[in-house]
C-alpha cells in the first residue's frame, strides 16, 4: 500500500463565508475539501449550530504543504481581523497519495 505525507487544514469560521471561501480555496489549489457544521464557543461567545445564520463551519482540506501555507496566509491576510476564524494544520499519512 503507497502511502504518503500531505497536509490536513482545518479551517472553522463562519458558516456566511462558505461559498466565498470555497472559491478561494479552490483557486488557490485545493483539489477537494470536506465541509461539516460546527457549534462551541470561542473568544467571539457561543456559535451554535442550529440556527444557519449564527452557525459555524469547519473546513478539511488534504493537500502538499505548499497549498495549505498558500490557503491559511491567503484566509489570514483576508479574514482574520473582521471574522471569527481558526486554522490549524497537522501533518497526515495518505493512502492514495496522487488523490492529493
């Protein structure tokens, strides 16, 4: 079995941002992404989950190093200081690594 490191970045914000982020992810070289509800609470209160409006999203996306640094300083530059946003990246072992 092949199997390969790439790089897991997870992204949780707000789930008003999911079509404009997806377009940027995609653009700056993501070749898939897994997109989930989220709810919790954070330094901007509780985010619940139930109501679209105030929900959260997280955002998976598997890729090569390179992309996920392009992504997070891109979504960083961009969305930090106005959107309640984290990042947060962790290096993953693939099978099927020509997927990624």
């Amino acid at each position: 079995m092949t199997q390969a490191t790439r790089t897991l970045l997870t992204v949780i914000t707000e789930a008003a941002l999911e079509t404009v982020l997806i377009r940027e992810i995609e653009r700056l070289g993501a070749n898939g992404y897994t997109i989930t509800d989220a709810r919790g609470k954070g330094g901007r209160g509780v985010r619940h989950a139930g109501w679209e409006a105030n929900g959260n999203i997280r955002i998976e996306v598997v890729c090569n190093a390179a992309t996920a640094e392009a992504i997070s300083a891109y979504l960083q530059a961009h969305y930090y200081d106005n959107y309640a946003m984290i990042l947060f990246t962790h290096d993953i072992a693939v099978l099927r690594p020509e997927k990624f």
